[in-house]
C-alpha cells in the first residue's frame, strides 16, 4: 500500500465523503506541509493518492470554515474523495501504516445510517 501527497488537480470534483477528528500535527507527520489552500474558507488542505493492488484513489483531507489557524489543536477535518471509497482507503492505509491514533476518530457518513465511527 502506498500513500503520495500531490500538487496535482486530481482533487477536482471530490466531495465530503466522512471525517476524521486528529491533530495537524499528526497529519504532517503523515503526509508532509498542506499541498494547497483553496479558499479563504479553506486554510489547510492535502491531496492524497492512495494505491492499493493497482487501485487508485484520490483522498482530500481539509479543513473546512474552521476557526483560526489548525496548527495548534485537534479539530474535525473532511475527508474527500470521488465516493466513499475514499474513506474506507484512507482507514485502510492509516492501520496498515500504523498511525498514531491517539484521539483520533474517523467517522464515515452515509444517508440513511448517518455518522457510524469505523476507527477510534
């Protein structure tokens, strides 16, 4: 399994598809500096090409019309992605990798079950 944060436009068009609650600092650890910062609503943002047994797929994580700068605290961030795939991958790559997951939750939202936790 192999994670590559990009500068590239292969973002364009993903939506909201879950969130994960984790430290900026953590992220960084991960994945590196933000690779982009869309919009005044938008401070932090990484593109992330996930590869799994020749599967690809493209997971935005962001910061979206939080307060102040994130360097400093553990907030809410969207995952993106095209589907919800994006978020099972991004689940899949941080258990793999081991991540640190201390106080680190992510929840996947879907229509008719709402939010349901899939790692904490």
């Amino acid at each position: 399994m192999k994670a590559t944060a990009t500068r590239d436009t292969l973002a364009e068009g993903t939506g909201v598809r879950g969130y994960i609650d984790i430290h900026f600092n953590t992220l960084v650890e991960m994945f590196g500096k933000p690779t982009r910062c869309i919009d005044g609503k938008i401070k932090a943002d990484w593109v992330i090409k996930i590869e799994v047994n020749h599967e690809i797929e493209i997971v935005t994580i962001y910061d979206y019309k939080e307060e102040g700068p994130p360097e400093d605290k553990n907030i809410r961030w969207h995952i993106g992605g095209f589907d919800s795939n994006a978020v099972s991958m991004l689940k899949t790559y941080l258990e793999e990798e081991q991540a640190t997951f201390q106080n680190c939750v992510i929840r996947v939202y879907s229509s008719d079950k709402g939010f349901q936790e899939i790692l904490a």
